[in-house]
C-alpha cells in the first residue's frame, strides 16, 4: 500500500459553475489559512465529446486542510493546518471562460483501502458536469492511522482513529470554506467505496461529524453486524481490548519503548513492524469518543447522524472468481464448511447434479450472502431511521473485466470514463450516462430520479426501499428492482449468520 499519509492533509476539489461572471479559477479566493487560486480542467476545445452538456470546470489542488502528521504529530488528534503568505497555486493550469458563481451541493468521497485522492479513478471533473462539487482528501491508514496504545490515551484522553479524525477534520474543512468555492456547506454527501463506504459509516456514526453532512452514498463495504467476517471489512472496528493487545505488538516488534521513539522512526522503519504487510488490524476502534456505541447499538437506538442512504454491492465480488469450477462434492464441501447446520437447507434450494450447475450454484449462495448482509444492514438502520434508503446491484461486465467486480462500478457512477484506458464501447458510455445521473441526483435531492441530472428523456424509476422488501435495484442493463435472494435462502442465511456472530458488532 502507497502512503503519503504523512504529508501535509490535501484537499482536491473540482467544482462547476454555469457561464456568467469572472472565472473562480481566475480569482483569489480566501480560506481562514490563506489566498488560493485554482485552475482550469474543461473547456470547449479539451471536454470529452461524449460528455453530454459539458460545462467549463475549475480545480483546486492540494489545499492544505491540516498540518503534517510526522514527528511530534504522529497519533495525535489532526492539527489545524498552519496559514500562509502570498496567494497558494493550487496547479499550474489555466484559461476558460468566464463562470456564474452559485451554491452548489458537494461530494466528500473517500477513497478505498490501498488508494489515494490523486487516483484517476476518482477524477471529479465527470461529476462536475453535473453542477456538483466535488472534493477528495488524503487521511492516515495503516499504523499512523489507527495505532491505539494506553501512553497515546493518557496524552489526550483518547485513542486510536487517528484516520477517523482527519475524516473529520477535512469535513470540517470544507463545511467552513467550502462556500468560498461556490459550495453549499449545508449540503454535503460524504461517499465513498469499500473502505471509503466504511469511512462514509464511521463519519455518519462519530458524534464529531453531525450536523456536517445531509447524506451518504456508500458502495460495497456496509456489512450487517452479524457478519461472521466483518473484521475483513471496511466498516469494520475493534474493540479497545485486542485493539491495545495488536499495538503492543506492533511497538514490541520494532523494539520501541515508548511513543517518542516510534515518533522519533521514520516511516519505512515504521512499516516494518508486525501487522504492516497486510495492515489488518490497524482498523477503527470503538474508543467511545470518535465512535461511541456498537453497530448494534447504533441501528437500534439511531446513529448520531440522520441521513438518507444509498448502498449497494457488485454482483461479482466478495469471495466470487468466475475463473474458478467446482464440482459437485466440492460445491458442497465448500458449503458445509462454512454454513455448517445450515448447509442442508441451503444444499437443498440449490441443487447441483454437474459440474456447471454446482459451480453456478455456488456463486449464486456466495451472491445471496453478501447482497441479504448489506441489505439486512440497510433494513436495520430503516427501523431506526426516518430517512429513505436506496439498494442496489451493480451487474455490469466492464471491457477486460471477468464480471461485474469489486470496484468496477465507480468509473461509471463518478462518469469517470474519459481517464481511464479500457477501451469502453458505447454500451458502456450509454450505461455511464445512466449511473452517472442517478448518483448526481442523488447528491443534489437525495433521490436517484430526481435533480435534473438527465437530459435524455426519463430516468428508470428508482425508488425507495420497503422496510423488509426483498429486493434491490439493477443497475447495469435491467434498471429496475429485482430479488436479490428467495425469502426461504434470505431467512436460512440470516438465521445462520446469528449462529455465527452470537455477539454483533
């Protein structure tokens, strides 16, 4: 994993702003640290020509929103990032025509495990288009963001969620200086997948983060907390015992005595520790301050944070490889192995008498097992909430791809084609055309159909979920709900994954 979690905190907006007055990027803008001054991405000569409606678009890079985190700040809370003098070129760009100035809403997208702000993959000129701004940040992972030790509790009253703070303090960032940009501060969606979809949990479950956002968009990574595996997951925590017992470890194996001679190595030393080529186990941890109860907890009682929520998975992904075949014995050794008691039930809604029909079928339980656990989870924070909550499935096999995988969606919700090097054909950009829309929409209004996001006829009506409906929503060539399991396999699985987890997250 490449980190650059030690440099100063950055913030990467894109913004758009419809023909009228000056250019933003033309101007010097104020945040409380200083002047800044962005640049042009789009104008009518470099936009994508399959972009429809393109607009001209400003970008702000590498905005400082909190001071570094080597040396003495290593596992302190965030820094206030310091002031500067003379105005701060955000890039080297330049030149489109003159913008109108409005309030525009705002995405806050976090990342996935292993990436970084500055990914193509999350370029948010796409969305741009789609009158949003958005902005991408950089935060601690691994040992700088989550190390939890009794000296690191002692200095500050807490510990832990190093990562979880500068989530926090980047939200906070933006919700004061935003507006400068063109932003609305009351109208910020944090998003983000796998890891970021975990980032987007821990921010709407940390007290330090409410009243700072109006929804969440979180892509394949919320997990029931009955989940037998939900420590592989992004949204997952620990608790303060293991978490106390792990970092002792860490310390141990690079011989450090204490905190100041860990503050003292650099970072290369630092990841040479115990945990660090994998970095499970430096995870969030239930340190009852940046996050205060259990998931349980919070889906029974109310999260901190109150917001209408769209959530999904790919249907190829989380333990599906449709290189791999099973035969019949091994379809059901596999299963038996994991559902134990319940394996016969689920055997007997899933036959297989060949190799193809046992290989099927083995995805297909796979399938049913990760949807009913995101699902289940959604279904839960519905009791508890009074806000809406949009389910889907993402189907769709993209270019080079064997199919619809884990993270495969986000080019085409973010409308991020244009960056990237597969060789898309025009089903994949009339599908973009249609994702893009549906995220944009729901940035704006907080419902997939409705923002003016689209501008080729009607949208696929999508709407909300029915608390314990048994469906999702296909995004990728059906658009439209669909069940994402039969009611007798989403009870067997959900009774076993109580068996399994008698204690939840």
């Amino acid at each position: 994993m490449k980190l650059t979690q030690e440099s100063t905190r950055g913030i990467s907006a894109f913004f758009l702003l419809d023909v009228a007055n000056a250019a933003l990027y033309d101007q010097v803008i104020e945040v409380f640290q200083g002047s800044v001054q962005g640049a042009a991405v789009f104008n009518a000569s470099t936009a994508p020509s399959y972009i429809s409606e393109w607009k001209d678009i400003s970008v702000w890079k590498g905005i400082p929103y909190a001071a570094t985190t080597g040396g003495e700040n290593r596992w302190r809370p965030t820094q206030t990032a310091p002031s500067w003098n003379g105005t701060l070129k955000a890039t080297s760009t330049s030149g489109v025509p003159p913008l109108d100035r409005c309030k525009l809403p705002v995405m806050f997208w976090s990342y996935a495990a292993g990436g970084e702000s500055s990914q193509t993959t999350y370029d948010g000129a796409g969305m741009a288009g789609k009158n949003i701004i958005v902005v991408s940040y950089n935060y601690r992972t691994g040992p700088p963001g989550w190390l939890t030790l009794h000296q690191l509790a002692n200095e500050t009253g807490a510990t832990g969620n190093y990562g979880l703070l500068d989530q926090i303090h980047a939200l906070k960032w933006v919700h004061e200086n935003i507006a400068a940009f063109g932003g609305d501060a009351d109208s910020i969606i944090v998003a983000g997948q796998y890891f970021g979809s975990g980032a987007v949990y821990h921010i709407v479950n940390s007290p330090l983060a409410k009243g700072l956002i109006k929804s969440a968009i979180a892509e394949s990574g919320l997990r029931d907390p009955y989940d037998p595996d939900m420590w592989g997951y992004g949204s997952d925590y620990r608790n303060m015992t293991w978490a106390y017992a792990f970092s002792e470890a860490f310390a141990e194996s690079l011989n450090a005595a204490n905190v100041s001679e860990l503050r003292a190595m650099d970072l290369d030393t630092l990841l040479t520790g115990t945990g660090t080529s994998t970095f499970v186990g430096f995870d969030p941890v239930l340190n009852y301050h940046s996050i205060l109860n259990k998931y349980i907890v919070s889906l029974e009682d109310g999260a901190p944070t109150n917001v209408p929520i769209l959530v999904g998975n790919n249907k190829d992904e989380d333990g599906i490889d449709l290189s791999t075949t099973y035969t019949v014995t091994e379809y059901e050794s596999e299963i038996k192995s994991t559902y134990g008691p319940y394996a016969a039930d689920l055997l007997a809604l899933n036959p297989a008498s060949n190799t193809s029909e046992a290989t099927d079928a083995y995805n297909s339980i796979i399938r049913s097992g990760y949807c009913i656990l995101t699902w289940s989870w959604a279904d839960r924070w519905s009791k508890s909430s009074d806000k809406p909550f949009y389910y889907y499935i993402w189907t769709h096999s993209p270019p080079g791809s064997d199919g619809a995988t884990h993270g495969s969606e986000v080019v085409y919700a973010l409308g991020n084609l244009y960056v990237q090097l597969e060789d898309y054909t025009d089903t994949d950009i009339e599908i973009a055309n249609i994702m893009l829309p549906y995220w944009a929409n729901s940035i704006k209004t907080q419902y997939p159909n409705k923002g003016g996001s689209y501008t080729n006829g009607i949208l696929p009506y999508w709407g909300a979920n029915v608390r314990s409906q048994n469906s999702t929503f296909e995004l990728g060539s059906l658009w439209k709900k669909i069940p994402f399991a039969s009611v007798e396999e989403k009870e067997i699985i959900l009774e076993y994954f109580k068996y399994a987890t008698p204690s939840p997250y």
